[in-house]
C-alpha cells in the first residue's frame, strides 16, 4: 500500500469518528449562529460554532506539535 492511500484511509477514520461524536453532542445551535428563514428557504451559517471548532483545533494541533 503506497503512501497516499495511508493517508486517505486516516482521513476517512477520522471523518467517520467526528460524524459519530457529533451524533451524540449537540454541537451546531451555539448562541451567536446565524439563521434567516424565509418562507420557502432557510441560510444557516454557525460562526460561533466554526469559531469554536477552530479554537479546539488549534490547541490540540499545537499540543500535538509541542508533545511531538
């Protein structure tokens, strides 16, 4: 098995695990999160969720950067 599919499989594991924790943690209606509904339409756009996300990101990247 060659470099790339390595690669693509982890992604895929990890991708697989998020979608299962965010089954059972309610993450995506935070205070701040836009929504307009209309009649025949709805925008949705979580910033303060995506804010949040990208906080969490950053220090588990940093922590596994500084443990590396």
């Amino acid at each position: 098995m060659n470099e790339i599919s390595k690669y693509i499989m982890i992604i895929g594991g990890i991708v697989f695990l998020i979608g299962l924790i965010m089954q059972f943690v309610p993450i995506g209606k935070l205070p701040g999160d836009i929504m307009i509904k209309k009649e025949h339409s709805t925008f949705y756009f979580p910033i303060t969720t995506c804010i949040v996300i990208s906080i969490v990101l950053s220090l588990l990247f940093y922590l596994i950067g500084k443990f590396r």
